[in-house]
C-alpha cells in the first residue's frame, strides 16, 4: 500500500513512513492509494481485536508482519474496561449507541491512540531511531495520546490545549501524567490556533527535520484506520440483532472530521451504510457547508461540548481530495483559498456528490441540555454533551428499525460532569481508577499564541535535535 498527499507534490509514502511523518512535506494529509474491501466474513461475531486485525492488515501489509500486528492490536484492546471494546445500546427501535469511551481516558480517541503507541515503538525499535510527536487536542485527543506515549523512551510527547477551553477533567487527564518524556502547553487561543501551530511546526523545514517531528492528530492516517474498525462492528452488530439486511446510518459527533472520513472509508471498503450523518454544536462550518455549498469560517463560539468547538475541519481535505478526482494541485489551490480568504464555495457537482451520502445537522447548548435531560428520564442513561449533540442530529434526521441510525458516543459522562449535572442532576463519577484525579498535582506550561514560544519550548525540552 502506498500512501498519497491530498496536495499532490509531496513524495508517496508507505505506511511505516506516514506513521511517523503525519503531515506530508507539503501540507497535506496522507491518503491510501487505494480502499481494500472489508474481509468477506467482517459481519461474522468474533474477537473486536480479531477482526480489527483483519480489516487493517491491508493497510500496513508491507511494513510489518502479520502476527506481529495482530499481536500489536491485541494488546492494544487490553486496557479496554468493556469485553466488546465497543459495546452497544439499544435506546428505541432504530436507535442505537455505540460506546466508545472504555478506554483508559473514556474517550473514543483511546481506540486508535493506544494502537498508535504501539506502532510507534514497532517501528521507531525497527528502525533504531526517535521522534519529537507535537499535537494538538480541543480536549480528548491530548490525554488519549499522553496515556499512549507516557514512559516510551523514544518518543517525546508535546500536547498543545487551548487554555481554559477544555473540562476541568479533559485538562487534568492531561497535566497530572508527570512522565519524563511529557509536556503540555496551555496556549492563549482557540483549539484550532493550537492546530495552525502544529501545522507550522512542520511547515518549518529545518525545525521539522532537526526534532524528527510526527503526529498523533487524525491528521496522521494511523489514526483514522483504527476507526474505521467500530463503524464495522457496530453495523454488524445490529444487523445481527434486529435481522436487517438495510443500510446502517451512523451520527458523528466531530469537529475535525476524522471521525466521519472514518466511517467514509468503512463505506468505500463495502460496509452497508446508509448515510454518515455530520452532528456539530454551535460551531456549524459542516452543517453550512453540507447545506449550502459553501465552507466559511466564523468566530469559534465556546459551548458545552468542547471537543468540537473547532472551524477549521483539518480532516475534510481528505474528502475534498476525492471531490477533485485526485487532483493534489486542485486541492492545495482550494486550501490556500480558503486561508487567504475564510471562504470558498464547492462547484454544483462536487456539492451533489458531497450531499449524496452525507447529512449534517447541528445543535446549540439549548437543545444539548434538553436531550441530556430527556434521554435520562427516558431511558435512565446519561450521555456527555458531544453525545447529546449527536442524538439531537439523530432525531433531527429520523430513524426506524427499517432505517436504523448508531450515535457515536463520543466521550464518558463523568469527563463533562459539569454539564450533565447542569442538564439532569446527576453527577457522575469518575471510575475508581481516575477517581482522585482531581486532587492530582498538574504540570503544564501556559505559552502565547505564537510559534516562536512554541518552538523555544520544544528547543528547550526535546530530547532529540538539541
């Protein structure tokens, strides 16, 4: 398998080489050549860990062996509190959640991230080498990554949060992991100038090259493989459980994207989905864009869900790659516009095609509340907010056991306990094991919105490139 920039210049790739680069030289996001169809036995009940090996084994054939892999993938799952990795519940005919926050950090980022570690250390051990990893996080990606990559003696770990834009829990997952090879940065921004810094880390060729910088955002491809893994199970989980050959549509919570090109890729691999549903909160840049044709940024609005309140969708290029046929330069022209200016319209035919398998709702703090308290009445459940948003698209798109719709659960109740109570009177408690982590002592730095203090601190505490 090779492995293509969405801007068309950078040098193909294979998977051990974007696993450690993340973003191509170019300022693109890698892609695969080309989709593998699912196993022809993906709707078969088995092992989680079992069939994610079979489905990703494509994408990294090549580059490591197949029961190392598989050994990998194992392992990966084993910190998972839950049997199924993912389980599911069902909420009403034709609803149903997917809960994906059984991981170590109870957000869905643990089910790539904790592979992503291991990957890591496969091939860094293979290759005799390190790597300086920058990321930045809207709340879940940072602790996921920081449980992934604590301890591991090749591997720096720099994690950039908007200060004071993140749950108290999201932040403390993050800043009381004391990990040598750890380093948090509080910057004065919005998540997404978190993200344009990363981006200009690696823009910066000599800075890039010198701290062998990689990426553990979903703009590295290793990432979203290992999603694309729950979009199956769950599928086939209830088609097995109501007897339905239909379509199964599937509500994603997102502000980045990632999880929903997911769920795409699923799709093109012969998985029977019926539509990918885009569920956004206030900040609706999706939403406009799936309705009117046109992707433009407006001020980031601080609300509830956190995790998504994002305007710059980094994981959309992938898709807007495929729009343009392939076309890398088509892209990067798109892309540039659409920095200079804020804006940029897709033509007629890329809208339709856009439209075609996607719908996209959204739903502001208001409406969050009231399905949080709602669900909770009824069916006794509490959801964070990031959920909520994605069962208030569900409701907004319809369902019936004849159409049936999964709702990403995103992210456990007990990381946004403060909203949830706010919305139910129930404040759920962390799981024993996180259960002091408020009384934890934090460790983090608060930096300006500027690339030169970022640098200087990741000069100053790298342990590779100094």
């Amino acid at each position: 398998m090779r492995y293509v920039s969405t801007r068309g210049s950078a040098p193909s790739l294979d998977f051990g080489d974007v696993l450690l680069v993340g973003l191509a030289t170019d300022g693109g996001l890698y892609v695969p050549s080309e989709v593998p169809s699912l196993p022809d036995d993906w709707d078969v009940e088995r092992p989680y860990a079992e069939l994610a090996a079979a489905i990703m084994w494509p994408y990294v054939e090549g580059c490591i062996d197949a029961e190392t892999f598989a050994a990998l993938v194992a392992d990966s799952y084993r910190s998972f509190e839950h049997p199924d990795v993912v389980p599911m519940r069902q909420l009403e005919p034709g609803l149903f959640l997917a809960e994906l926050f059984w991981g170590p950090t109870l957000a869905f980022k643990d089910v790539a991230l904790q592979l992503v570690g291991r990957l890591f250390d496969e091939e860094l051990r293979r290759r005799g080498d390190r790597v300086t990893v920058v990321g930045a996080t809207s709340g879940d990606t940072g602790s996921a990554a920081i449980e992934a990559l604590r301890d591991r003696v090749a591997v720096d770990c720099f994690i950039l949060h908007p200060n004071g834009r993140v749950s108290e829990v999201q932040r403390r997952q993050m800043t009381t992991v004391l990990a040598d090879n750890v380093f948090n940065l509080a910057v004065d921004g919005t998540f997404d100038d978190c993200q344009d810094l990363v981006k200009a880390m690696f823009a910066d060729e000599a800075f890039r090259n010198r701290f062998h910088l990689s990426a553990v955002n979903s703009i590295n491809f290793a990432r979203v493989l290992a999603q694309i893994v729950y979009f199956v199970t769950a599928a086939a989980w209830v088609r097995r459980r109501i007897g339905v050959d239909s379509p199964v549509s599937f509500v994603v919570p997102t502000g980045n994207f990632g999880n929903v090109y997911a769920g795409h890729l699923a799709r093109r691999a012969g998985l029977p989905v019926g539509q990918l549903v885009v569920a956004s909160n206030a900040n609706d840049i999706l939403p406009r864009l799936f309705t009117t044709g046109t992707m433009a940024q407006t001020g980031v609005v601080a609300t509830l869900s956190p995790s998504m309140d994002i305007q710059v969708s980094s994981n959309l290029e992938r898709l807007l790659w495929e729009l343009h046929g392939g076309d890398g330069a088509a892209v990067d022209v798109l892309m540039r516009r659409f920095r200079e200016h804020g804006t940029v319209t897709l033509d007629p035919e890329q809208w339709r095609s856009l439209s075609s398998g996607f719908a996209a709702y959204r739903a502001d703090d208001s409406a969050c509340l009231d399905i949080m308290a709602r669900y909770y009445r009824r069916h006794d459940v509490l959801v964070d907010p990031h959920t909520a948003v994605g069962l208030s698209a569900a409701e907004q798109h319809g369902y019936s056991p004849e159409r049936p719709l999964v709702v990403l659960a995103t992210a456990h109740p007990a990381k946004f306990a403060d909203a949830v109570a706010q919305a139910t009177g129930v404040r759920p408690a962390l799981p024993a094991r996180l259960g002091n982590l408020l009384e934890r002592a934090e460790r983090y730095e608060r930096v300006a919105n500027d690339l030169q203090s970022v640098e200087a601190f990741v000069l100053t505490h790298a342990r590779v490139g100094r």
